[in-house]
C-alpha cells in the first residue's frame, strides 16, 4: 500500500513537472517565482523516485 503511495505521488510530481514550464526569455519576478517552483517540484520528484526505487529494492529483497 505505501509503495503505490510514493508510486502515485512520484507520478503527480511528474505530471506537474510537465505542466509548469515557463515561457521564452522573462525575467519579471513572476518569471523567477515559476522557476523556483519547477526546481522544487523537479527536487521533490527526484526525492520521491530515489525513496520509490528504495522501497522497491527492499520489497524485493524481502521476497
């Protein structure tokens, strides 16, 4: 059950990864706001994978 947690919540993370890309070339505070929320949404994404991957590796050496 936790594994489909992290599972579902590493693909969330993903989803919003695709769909907040900025625009070309601004550099308007708004701009510098929308970048600092993709590298924590891509950071966390990346945390999530890493813990999926562990709970993965320990499932299966449990098996």
């Amino acid at each position: 059950m936790k594994l489909m947690q992290i599972i579902s919540a590493a693909l969330m993370a993903s989803a919003l990864l695709m769909t907040l890309p900025g625009c070309d070339s601004q550099d308007g505070p708004m701009e510098k706001a929308g970048e600092s929320i993709d590298s924590a949404a891509e950071k966390v994404g990346e945390k999530l994978e890493d813990t999926g991957e562990s709970v993965k590796d320990t499932a299966q050496g449990n098996n």
